[in-house]
C-alpha cells in the first residue's frame, strides 16, 4: 500500500493519506478540549472521534497528549498516566482491541 496514496475520510469527503491522520478540528468541526483518561473517557473520545470523522470504526486509538505541551509538569504527566491506570482507560482500551473494535492502540 503506498502510505500517500489518497483515500476518503470516513464519509466526510475529505482526501487524506493513509500514512496518518488524527481528529482534531476538520473542517472547522467542534472539538473541545478535555482530558479524561479514565476508561469513560476513553471510550467518549473513541465515540467523539467517530463521530468527528463520520466513520465506523478506526484502526489505531492514539493517547498523543501525555507530553509538557499539554501538562506542564513532570508530577502531573506521572498523575495523568495514574489515571489512565487506576481509572480504567487501559482496561478501556484493551476491551476495545480484545473485541475488534481498534487494531492497535498507540
């Protein structure tokens, strides 16, 4: 497959290559920023990208927000990835590639 080949987006229209997209505003499309990495949370922000790029199903669910750009610091990068822990959100996530739901999880 040629990772820049173009492909439809879900069925937005849109054009993108199949090296890589995220859900961030498409086209203008609400996105409000929250972090819940907790295993609600991930399943909202499963069902908020869907919903966002009018697909079924995604192959690959990336938490790409764990970082100082987002966090500030070091103790509250080390809490966020407590919560994704002790509050369910890998659980969440290895349900979801256990059912089929997600190939991969990055």
């Amino acid at each position: 497959m040629d990772p820049l080949a173009l492909r439809c987006l879900g069925r937005t229209g849109l054009r993108v290559t199949a090296l890589g997209f995220g859900t961030g505003p498409l086209g203008g499309a609400p996105n409000d920023l929250r972090f819940d990495y907790t295993g609600d949370g991930v399943m909202r922000s499963h069902e908020d990208s869907l919903r966002r790029l009018a697909a079924d199903r995604v192959d690959t669910l990336v938490i790409h927000d764990l970082d100082l750009k987002f966090h500030k610091t070091e103790s509250e990068i080390a809490r966020r990835f407590h919560e994704l822990e002790g509050g369910g959100g890998f659980a969440a996530l290895s349900g979801l590639k256990s059912s089929g739901a997600i190939q991969a999880i990055g």
